[in-house]
C-alpha cells in the first residue's frame, strides 16, 4: 500500500511539472502568435558561437541538440543558412578538428555549420602602444571567432538582419529563445524603434546537476539564480542589468565596438560597457543613435554548476578556482570608471544632461555593487552576527521578544524582525525561498525522491527533496562558505587586479552532468524530442590544468 501511495505521488509530481511546464510553453507561444507582426518583411539570421576547449563531445551534441529544437520553432520561411553555428575551437587543443567533423557530420544538414580556431600566442595592442600577451580564455577566444563571423558574412550583400548569440558550451537556451528574439526585433521596427542596439538576456539557472554537484556549487549556484533571475526580471521594469554568460546582440554592434578584448576575464560585462560607451560616442556624431539596452527575455536557459569525477573535495578546489575567474570581473570597475572619465573630460558640457548623467551613474555604479558594495555587506553581517551572539542572541535596541499584537504599531518590530534580530537566518532565508517555484519546471536537476514511510504525503515529492536541500544548505552552510568564496576571493582579486591588472591564469572546471529522462525531453516546448535518443549516463565537461573558453 505504501509502495503504491508514493508511486501515485511521484507520478502526480511529474505530472504536475508537465501540466504546468505545457500550460507555460503553449500560453507563451500562444502570446508571440499574438504579438508577432503581420505580413512582416524582417528577415533575422541567427549566428550562434559557442567558445569551447577540450569540451566532452558528448556535452557539445547536447548543446548542439537544444539549438536544432529552438532553430525548428522559427518560421518555415526561414532557411537552413539563417540559422548559422560556430563551433569556436583553440588551435592548441589537440584532435580539435576530429571533434569537429564528428559533430559537423550529425548535425550539418539541421543548420549551417562553420568552425573557428583561435591561434595561440597572439597579442593585445592597447591604445597607449602597449603591447600584451593574451588571456587564454572565453574572451580572447571569442574575439577571434567574432572576427572570422564578421569576415564571413561581410562578403554577402543581404538586407538580413544578422543577430549573434553566444552561449558556454553546457548552456541549453529554450527552444522559443531565438524566435522571440526575431518576433521583437519585427515588433521594434514596426513601432519605429532601432534595435541595432540591443542586447537580449535570459535568466540562467545552473541546476541541470543541481542534486549531484557538491553543496559549495550549489550555494553559488543560489546567488547566480537569485542575481540573473531579478536582474532579468527588474529589466520589465525599468532597472539596468548587464548581459551574463548567454547574450544576444547585432553583429553589427559587436562589430563596430569592437566589444571583445583579448586580455580580459570578464568577457560578457566588458562587452556590454564597451558597446555602452560606443553608443554614447555614436550619439555624439549622430543624435538619432539611441542608447544601448538590454531587452529581457522570460524562457531560462539552464547550464551545469562545477562538479567534478575525481573526488568529492575536487569540486570544492574547483569552485575556487571559478569563484576567482568570477571575482577577477571587479577589473571591469576600473574600466567603467576610466572609460567614464575620458568621456566626461572629453564631451562637451551640454552634452552632460541630467538624463545622460543618471544613465551613466546606474552603468558604473552596477560593477560597484556586484564586487564591493555586496563584500561589504557579508561582511556587516558577519559583524552583526558576532554581535549578536556577544549580546546574548538579541540586538540592543530592538525589542527581546517578537510580539505579533506590536507588528502593525511598533515600526521597530518589522524591521527588527527582517534583519534578524530574533532569527538571525531570516535576512537570508527569505531571499531563497522565491526560488522554489521556478527552478526546475523541467528539469529536474536530477532530484532522487526521499522514499520513506515517515515522510507520509511527501514522500517521493522531488519539490520537497529540493526544499529541504535548500533549506539545509542555506541555514547551514551559506555563511561559512561564502565567507571563503565570496568575501575572501573578492578581497584576493582586489588586490591581483591593484598589482597585476588582468594578467590572470585562466583555470578552468569541470562539469559533470548526470543525465536522466529529462535530457530526452525538450525543454520548455509542447512536443518532447525522440524518446529513443540515448546519451551517456554521465556527461563530463573535461578537466583540465590548462584554461578553458567553454565555461563562465
């Protein structure tokens, strides 16, 4: 009887998660039907890049997979040639182009194919006439894949609209992200809106490996969700956000500001103020040039949290290993602010309105609070903590016991409250809390049900696996690792980028991947994939001592 119940409840949680991922996917195709333009004459092309090094074959065929889905749900009208893949591979990594002519032979007749290779030992020239060595990473790589595009499609005369989209090598966008980036293109243009300076943004959730990664990758991987996904959503509202990972913007954009160097980490940010400040020097020349926005778009894409084969505790040096390349992005401060004060010194005083002013404030002031006002702030927490727990678990001040008669009366019971004053996890605890609900509609992370008769309804339920997976590691271990790889690492890249600049070592991790049912299904749509597809049981993003252009 029991055996039965649960299997009941396991087959009434998956078919809730089916109902509500269908219900999800349909109404918003229904919506884009809506929304799409009549009889409109804009014809998008599609470019994909995906840097990569020493990627596991099996992961890029995934990938590779998910953007025959998506390409599938543009417009019949669209051929095989707008819908262009890049595979961009290093010169160094040895068979690199066998493991390109195994993919390019699945998948050559689903959508157009082109290979880069970036070459080792090149050279930034800066604008002062210095000369450095590269960065072996996700930039450099990417630059040289983007020039090779650009040469490419130079030569074509076409009054297509040609979109680049970059995406890491474990990333699976959603199979409408390319069609609702092609619905809003149309959709700006018929309300007289120039979208050639755009940029497009999906929330990314890192939990295809949510379950099996090590509890230090999945409390990153709750700061990145909880990051990406408001920073995305407050874009509806009006809030400045700067791309991540996974982007869209014209090629002609990235072409002309030039958006990628080969000497920085922090490829994504740095790309976006560059063309940012492109912008506004456009603007300048010609009034028409409007600013440069990020447009939000509401279908998550999911990528893998660091996870490695060899051992448990190899994960946990990986992980710091990728929370330093994250912190090293504090050098796009620096740039914002230099690029900031050229500008100001340089531009004319009418120029400097009140709007322009505000707008450049909210772009330099965005690095600011992702690499020094949020270390500041752990580290006031820190300090309120051990405060708290000197002053006998409460805080002077704020009242010893919680009363609920005193919540609407006395305005010091609230906010005392939220910060802690009684339960100090509480300003943490709540933030997280909204995530239950959104992150694995689909996927599932590849959560394994408790089964126990103790549990009664909840038994076999993967939401409330997850909840208590969550719970556990919020109360429990946020605090202690964070303050190792958030505050501690942030405090190490201040003081590389004060002495070295961006002369870093580009360490990469590895990303494994169980996989399980939900791999053959697509993600996101009405229909699932062939249900007789196979993939490996585990899917392992190589590791390696050398660096890696595939992974954020």
């Amino acid at each position: 009887m029991i055996d039965n119940a649960n299997e009941k409840a396991g087959a009434l949680d998956e078919c809730n998660v089916a109902v509500n991922e269908f219900a999800f996917a349909c109404a918003f195709e229904s919506e884009e039907s809506e929304r799409q333009p009549t009889e409109s004459k804009v014809t998008v092309r599609h470019i994909v890049v995906i840097p990569n090094y020493k990627e596991s074959e099996s992961i890029l065929t995934d990938t590779l997979r998910s953007l025959h889905e998506a390409k599938e749900r543009l417009s019949a009208l669209q051929s095989k040639k707008d819908f262009t893949v890049v595979i961009a591979m290093e010169e160094r990594e040895k068979d690199a182009k066998i493991k390109y002519t195994k993919l390019k032979e699945q998948y050559e007749g689903k959508f157009e194919m082109m290979v880069t290779f970036h070459p080792k030992d090149l050279e930034v020239t800066h604008m002062d006439g210095s000369v450095e060595p590269e960065v072996k990473g996700k930039a450099s790589n990417l630059k040289h894949a983007v020039q090779e595009v650009c040469k490419k499609f130079d030569k074509e005369e076409s009054s297509k609209k040609n979109v680049l989209t970059v995406i890491d090598a474990d990333v699976i966008l959603h199979p409408m992200y390319f069609q609702h980036i092609s619905h809003d293109i149309a959709s700006m243009e018929d309300r007289g809106e120039d979208p050639s300076y755009t940029f497009w943004q999906a929330p990314q959730l890192p939990w295809r490996n949510f379950y099996t990664c090590p509890v230090v990758s999945r409390v990153w991987g709750y700061i990145s969700s909880l990051w990406e996904f408001g920073g995305v959503s407050g874009l509806i509202y009006g809030s400045h956000h700067m791309v991540f990972s996974a982007y869209s913007a014209p090629l002609d954009l990235a072409k002309n500001a030039e958006c990628w160097d080969g000497d920085v980490i922090a490829e994504d940010h740095h790309a976006f103020l560059k063309a940012w400040f492109y912008a506004v020097f456009q603007k300048t020349q010609a009034a028409a040039c409007p600013w440069v926005q990020v447009k939000p778009v509401m279908l998550p894409s999911k990528s893998t949290s660091v996870q490695s084969d060899d051992d448990y505790w190899s994960s946990w040096s990986e992980r710091w290993d990728q929370a330093k390349r994250h912190a090293q992005g504090v050098a796009e401060l620096s740039y914002a602010l230099l690029a900031a004060w050229d500008m100001l010194t340089s531009l004319p005083v009418t120029s400097l309105g009140p709007d322009f002013l505000w707008r450049l404030l909210k772009v330099v002031f965005k690095p600011f609070m992702m690499h020094i006002v949020s270390t500041l702030q752990a580290i006031s927490l820190l300090v309120l903590t051990l405060y708290w727990l000197a002053s006998g678990n409460e805080i002077p001040w704020c009242p010893k016991q919680l009363v609920l008669t005193n919540l609407m009366t006395q305005g010091d019971t609230l906010l005392c409250g939220l910060a802690g004053a009684w339960v100090l996890a509480w300003p943490v605890v709540i933030p997280f809390i909204l995530l239950i609900e959104s992150c694995w509609e689909e996927a599932d992370g590849a959560v394994k049900p408790w089964e126990s008769s103790f549990l009664g309804p909840f038994a076999g339920s993967k939401q409330f696996t997850a909840l208590c997976l969550l719970l556990m590691d919020v109360l429990i271990f946020f605090g202690p690792i964070m303050a190792v790889y958030g505050v501690l690492v942030e405090i190490l890249a201040y003081c590389n980028v004060l002495v070295r600049g961006n002369r870093f070592e580009y360490k990469t991790a590895s990303k494994s991947l169980a996989s399980g049912k939900e791999v053959n299904k697509s993600y996101g749509s009405c229909e699932g994939m062939d249900s007789t597809q196979e993939t490996p049981a585990l899917q392992k993003n190589t590791e390696s001592d050398d660096v890696e252009t595939g992974q954020k």
